[in-house]
C-alpha cells in the first residue's frame, strides 16, 4: 500500500493518480468518499472534521485492509492525516494487521501550496479553499515531524518526478513517463476536474 500524505493542495491527488497510470494492477481508494458518506448521513449542524469520527478511522483501517489483502496489485491511498494519534490508529493499525504501508509525505513551501490551491480555485482563489488555507501551517508543521517520514519536498520537482520518488520508496518501478509537456498539463487539467467536491 502506498499512503501519499501532503496538506491540502500539497499534490496527493496528481501524484495517485500518475502512479495509478504508470503502476499496472494498481488502484486508487480515496478515504475521503468515506467521510463524505458519513457528513451526508448527519444533520449539516453536526458535520465537524469527519477524521474525529471513530466510525471513519474504524471505517478507513477496514476498507483499506480489504483492498490491500483482495486487490492483487498496489494499493494508493492519497489522504492528509497530520493527527499522529489518528495516523498510528489507522496507519499503525493496517501495518499490526500485517499490511505493508509506504508512507510518503509531500511537503512545499507555503507560497507553492497557496500558489497551487488559487490555481484548483476554479477563478475563486483562495476563498474555495478556506478549509485548506485555515488548515495549511498545521499540516506543514506536524507532516515535517519524523513520524511522518518519507519527506518529499515538491516545490521543484514535477508530478511525475514525485510519483517516482514515491514508487522508489516503496521499491517499485513505474512505466516510462512518455508524455510530453502539453499532455502532463492536460492530464493535470483533466484529473483535477474530475476530482472537484462540493461536499
């Protein structure tokens, strides 16, 4: 299983999905549709940040054990988990029940996150992003912690240099990236569309 950790904005997403594409076999199984699931079942009134929910850490721990002991290829997860206590709870849980978890953390400056969530804004800058800017220094600060290695700093490297990073980590070999530049940038385009929420 390949965790891919960051702050909101920090990649996650791009860099699952290039592994995705240049790791045969593999899947992709985003925790968040789990706490989005569990916001939908609650009164607006009490949906809080859906990883204090013991329902989803509970949730998250089973669902991934399932695809990591039936799914025959890799399993990416691209999920921000900065509470160590929730990432020895689900992290730590999946690596007792005899999961193999590689766990990398994308990390960035500051101005290239905000830089790169005004970019996801979709003409609304920063405002769509509230959550992730009110959150972005506490991330940052707690994934630098060494409880958090793998660190992989993302300022200056593209996303498909950081998919092979990660795939290193974890000991294994992508596909060639053949793309050129206008398609890494479609690709880019296309998976961040695809990937808006409007929970």
């Amino acid at each position: 299983m390949l965790w891919i950790n960051g702050p909101f904005g920090g990649g996650k997403t791009q860099t699952a999905y290039e592994l995705h594409r240049r790791l045969p076999g593999s899947v992709v199984c985003d925790p968040e549709h789990i706490g989005f699931g569990l916001h939908r079942a609650l009164p607006p009134a009490l949906r809080g940040d859906f990883q204090d929910l013991a329902s989803w850490r509970s949730g998250v721990r089973e669902v991934l054990g399932l695809a990591s002991e039936r799914h025959p290829g890799p399993v990416i997860v691209p999920m921000t988990l900065v509470d160590p206590g929730y990432f020895a709870e689900i992290v730590g849980g999946l690596r007792e029940d005899g999961h193999t978890v590689h766990h990398s953390a994308l990390l960035a400056d500051r101005a290239t996150v905000l830089r790169r969530l005004r970019e996801r804004g979709l003409g609304r800058g920063l405002k769509r992003e509230s959550f992730a800017v009110a959150r972005l220094d506490d991330c940052l600060e707690r994934l630098a912690g060494p409880e958090f290695a793998h660190h992989i700093r993302t300022d200056r490297v593209t996303v498909s240099q950081v998919a092979d990073l990660v795939a290193g980590a974890a000991g294994l070999t992508l596909l060639p990236d053949t793309d050129g530049r206008l398609r890494h940038r479609l690709r880019r385009t296309w998976t961040g569309l695809r990937h808006i929420r409007f929970d």
